[in-house]
C-alpha cells in the first residue's frame, strides 16, 4: 500500500507518525510532571496537534519544492536527449544523489555521443564500400575480368553452379 504512494504522499504519512509520536511522547510527560486539569490537558493536547501537522505540513512542502527544484533540471535534460540533443551537458557541484544522478544522465550522453560517431564512421565505410563495389561493378573489374554478368532466367543456357575463376595462364 504505502510502496504505490508518491513521494510527496509518503513525507505526509512520515509527518502525520512523526507529529502523533511526538504528541504521544509529549502529552504523558505533561500529564505526570504537571498539575493541568483534564480539560486544559485535552485542550493542550489538540493545540499540540494542530501546531504540529501545521509544522509538518510545511515540512513537506519545503521538501516537495527542494525536490522538485533539484530534479526538474535533470528531467528537462533527459527529455532534450529523448529529442536527439547530444550537446547538452548538465553541471551540479554537489556529490548527493542528485549530484551522482546528473553525473550518471552526463555519463549516459557522453556514451550515446561515443556509439553514435561509431555509427557515422560504420555507415561512412560502409558508404565508401558500396562506392567501390560499384565501380568495380560498372567498370568492368569483378570477376574473371569480363564483369558480372547477369543471366536472365529465360536464356537457354542455365548459370554455371561453379563460382567464377579468374584465369591464369597455364604453369610452365
């Protein structure tokens, strides 16, 4: 139950325990070391406990905005680098979670930019190989020094199964 809440609701449940644990140790001690009627304990008591979910509450809210404040930057960095924007670089000087978080996000992108130049010199090789084999095709070179030919399907003679050789003179 509590792992579904989010973490803004999880710090309100801690601040609620925290308030009621404080008003349940509190409370006793003010009842056993003083000479408060029943009726002034009671209104203390609740004074107590509305003074203390104030407290937390704002407790919460400063936590929820240091939250926020902290993580928004990250979340807007890894949305540019969903888009395709490799340049962004994130700085953060702490060495908190945050801190180790956006040096992980800086990591990840410094990996992408590492895998996506690989790609680029793959696919500039494999571009410059195709060139090659293209005009090895068009100009006559591939094997057996007569081209590649084609034989349609419809040619009486059926294609060799043999690869082509080149040929050599004969040995003397």
């Amino acid at each position: 139950m509590i792992k579904n809440l989010s973490i803004k609701r999880k710090t309100i449940v801690i601040g609620i325990l925290h308030g009621l644990i404080s008003l349940a140790i509190v409370i006793p001690l003010l009842a056993s070391f003083t000479d408060i009627s029943t009726r002034s304990l009671v209104f203390l008591s609740v004074s107590l406990f509305v003074v203390v979910l104030v407290g937390e509450t704002v407790y919460v809210w400063f936590i929820q905005k240091t939250f926020d404040s902290a993580l928004n930057p990250v979340i807007d960095f890894s949305h540019s680098v969903a888009g395709g924007d490799l340049t962004r670089h994130l700085d953060w000087g702490s060495k908190d979670i945050v801190g180790k978080l956006v040096g992980a996000e800086n990591e990840m992108v410094d990996g992408l930019r590492v895998i996506l130049e690989k790609l680029r010199e793959a696919s500039t090789l494999v571009s410059a190989t195709a060139e090659e084999l293209g005009g090895v095709i068009r100009g006559g070179h591939g094997l057996g020094g007569g081209g590649l030919q084609h034989r349609s399907s419809r040619s009486p003679r059926a294609p060799s199964r043999r690869p082509a050789l080149s040929r050599r003179p004969p040995r003397s």
